[in-house]
C-alpha cells in the first residue's frame, strides 16, 4: 500500500486507532497507539517521536529523542483488538539527521539486501523459517535473593499421566514422542488451525502446521519463504498471534529453546535461497542437486557458524538445547537429508525453485532481522571468497566414534563462548555497513551485562540438589 492506500483502507474498515509497532534490541516487539484522526499523509514521512533511551540496548538518556517512521506496506487490521485497529511497523531514524538508526534491526535487515544487490550476485534472498514452540496451561517463575523456581504445567504433558484431573483421560505424547500424532493425543488441532486462519488473514502464507516432538504441546507451524525484510516482519507477526490466540484460549505460549527437561527443545531451521531476475541461483550439478553457488553459500555459514550463534541462538537458554550427544544441531557439517547435520539440503522436490540450503541450528528466540541478516551475511562471503564446505556428511552424526568425531567442528557450548566467537570473528557483518561496530559491541555488552552475568550471578535450583550437603 502506498500511504494514500493506507487511508483508504482505514476509513472502509471503520479503523478508530492505529497502533505503530517496531522492533527492539533484543528481539520483542513494542507498540503504541493513537486515534484515526491523528494519521495522515505526512505521518508517513514526518514520523511519530518516542523515548529512545527507555528502549532496551538503544539510545543514552541525553540524546533519547527518535523517530518512528511507519511502513505503509505492513498496513493490517490487528486480529486480537476489540476495537478496529490499524496496525503499522515502522522503522527508526535519527529526528535531528533523519539517518536511519544503525541499530534499528529492521534496517539492518534492509541494508543486507542492499549489500546483495550491490554484488551483483542476486536480488532476492529468500527465507523460510520453521519456528516452533510449546502451548502450556500453566507457567509460574520467581527469582529472588533467597530463592528461585519455575514450573510449567500442559493438559498434554506425559508427567500428568497420573495426576487427578478429574477425571485423567491418558492420551499423553510421550517424551520425544509428539511427532505428527492424531486427536486426541495432539489436543491442540484446533488451536493451531485458528492461529493458521488468522495468519492467512493477516497475509502470511502458510504451508503446514502440526505437532513437534516434545511432549506437553509443542507444535510447529511453517510459513511460506518470502524475501528476507518481509519475512522479518512475518516472523513478528507469526509470534504476535501464536501467543494472542494461546492466551484466548486460557493458554500460554513459549518460544523459548529449552522450557522440558529430558525432552526436545525449540528450533527454528531456516530455508535460504538467492534469486536473480526470478531465477533460482541455488539449483544445479552438483552435490544433491545444487549450484556451486551454494556450496560456497554453506562454506560460509559453516565457516562463521560459531560466531554466528550469538544471533542466531542469542539466550542464554539457547544452549541448553545445543548439547553435543543429544540430537542438537551442534555438528557443523552439511548433508542431503540427514538431520543430523547442521545444514541440509532437503530433497523432497527435484524443482529448481525448491532448491535451497536448510540451516537447522538457529531457535525462535532470535530477533529475525539480525538472525536472517547474519546468515545472509555469512553466506555471501562464502560466495565471494568461495569457501568450500568440504565434503557431505552422509552418516549419521550421533553414531559416529569419537576419534572421528572429534574432526567435526561443533557451536559453542553457552552464550558467553558464542559472544566470543562474535567479537573475534565479524569483519564479514561490516561489509557494506550492514552491521556496525557500534551495533555489534552494544549487542555484545548487553548480552554480556544482562545476560550471561545476570544468570552467572544466581544460584541455580538443581545445585542445591547436588552441592547442598557437600
């Protein structure tokens, strides 16, 4: 839409607000929201001020004044308000410069593509998420300087197989069990079809939805690749009505990797593709059908990988799913349909346009437009200084001795590990000024600071089960 549209449109839908949202930091959207009467034209290039230095990982409280400024094309009627309400993402600029921010994440996302273009490699990246997560009844945590706890409760968990529930009617996914079952073991059917309806609604396209492998309600619904800027914005959206819907229906929704110990974490894998002029660049010859193109693609990933995981897997949490010998993604080696592998090459359609390399360690706690933009990134140097992957990895990774294990490369064991690799190895995010050194150092700190020292500092439950009596 163009702003004039934007108008149209709110006018034939009777729209009384209109709630502007953009990206933070870390990854979760904010928002507010003013009357109808306040939007018009010039909204869309004077912008809409707000507090910078409140937004977490952004602006000094003495340089705090920025601008918003709304994306006519995102324009949609929020699904969950009781009002009707225009919903418009927006990107960030200097009010004094009117420069984009640098760390406005949604601008990175814009710059990577302009750094593709400029290339001459390709025109589009294409990526396609896979962004699961878990729907519970029930979730209480407290930390305080004395204690700390967290449980978690589902009507579909296998650890209620013996509760009251007045009655129980059994029909629990075991642990590692819940892939693709039937009602009424999978009793969230309905509740992804909605959030699916409301997608659709909302303009992403999908493709399947169905129930992950963990036990206690832990689905997966797949959008459709779309270009990297837009998928970015999906992504939120896609977050934005698994969680509203979850909570309609008295539920709770996680896109948290790791909430079930002893079952399978979270994972987004991420679908990657560059086309130019329409055309397919990652089809060809070689191995499983690919280009050369895409080899080089995934040296470059392989390559970056571990300093990659800093926004690709950016929690501290992250790491408690990729454990070595436990089925994680954690091998940094490529493969056609082995799942075992970090990077796949899926081979369900010999069609060129499905041709497309599967990067499979990242998880859904990641803010998407950092994510996607590193791996772009990363791959792109792998094109431009053609680094070979080496060769497939066809064996199946969790059987393999440990002497020739060993010669695999692995991702880093926890968050502070990743934030090293990232501050040693970032030279291919500068390129084009996609990423900043100003950008990334702030991201470092701030996961350092918040993060990996907040959780550094506090007493873990399970120690008291294995230290108390030492």
């Amino acid at each position: 839409m163009t702003p004039k549209d934007v108008l149209t449109f709110a006018q034939e839908n009777n729209v009384i607000m209109v709630d502007y949202k953009f990206i933070d930091f870390p990854g979760i959207w904010q928002n507010f929201s003013m009357p109808i009467s306040e939007l018009d034209e010039s909204t869309f290039e004077d912008g809409l001020g707000f507090d910078g230095s409140s937004i977490r990982g952004w602006q000094a409280i003495n340089a705090s004044d920025m601008l918003m400024i709304p994306d006519p094309s995102t324009a949609i009627l929020d699904p969950f308000r009781k009002y009707p309400t225009l919903s418009l993402v927006c990107n960030i600029v200097d009010p004094i410069t009117k420069e984009p921010y640098s760390r406005d994440p949604r601008y990175i996302a814009q710059k990577s593509i302009q750094y593709l273009k400029s290339t001459g490699i390709g025109d589009t990246a294409y990526f396609g998420p896979e962004a699961e997560f878990f729907i519970f009844d029930d979730v209480r945590y407290d930390q305080t300087a004395n204690s700390g706890f967290y449980f978690v409760d589902s009507r579909e968990g296998i650890w209620n197989s013996g509760s009251d529930e007045g009655p129980n009617l059994g029909y629990k996914p075991r642990h590692k069990e819940g892939y693709f079952p039937v009602a009424p073991t999978d009793q969230f059917e309905d509740i992804r079809t909605e959030m699916v309806t409301i997608m659709q609604k909302c303009g992403i396209h999908i493709e399947a939805q169905h129930h992950e492998v963990a036990t206690g309600g832990q689905g997966e619904i797949d959008m459709r690749y779309a270009p990297l800027v837009e998928q970015g914005d999906k992504v939120m959206l896609f977050k934005y009505i698994v969680r509203n819907v979850a909570r309609a229906h008295g539920l709770t929704a996680t896109f948290m990797p790791k909430p079930l110990f002893g079952d399978n974490g979270t994972g987004m894998h991420v679908h990657q593709s560059i086309w130019k002029e329409g055309k397919p660049l990652f089809a060809g010859n070689g191995y499983a059908g690919i280009s050369e193109m895409a080899l080089h693609y995934i040296g470059g990933i392989l390559k970056h990988a571990r300093a990659l995981a800093a926004l690709t897997n950016p929690t501290t949490n992250s790491y408690k799913r990729l454990v070595p010998g436990f089925e994680a993604p954690v091998n940094l080696a490529y493969s056609a349909r082995n799942r075992s592998a970090s990077i796949r090459i899926p081979m369900y359609s010999p069609s060129p346009k499905a041709k497309r390399v599967e990067v499979r360690f990242p998880d859904p706690s990641c803010n998407p437009y950092l994510a996607f933009s590193a791996m772009l990134m990363a791959g792109l140097d792998g094109i431009e200084n053609k680094i070979d992957p080496g060769e497939a990895m066809d064996k199946d990774l969790y059987e393999l001795p440990p002497e020739e294990l060993a010669q695999i490369p692995q991702m880093p064991g926890a968050l502070d590990e990743a934030l090293d690799e990232l501050e040693a190895d970032h030279s291919f995010l500068l390129k084009g000024n996609v990423f900043t050194e100003d950008a990334l150092s702030t991201w470092i700190k701030y996961k350092r600071d918040n993060e990996v020292d907040a959780l550094r500092l506090r007493p873990h439950p399970y120690e008291f089960y294995m230290y108390y009596d030492i």
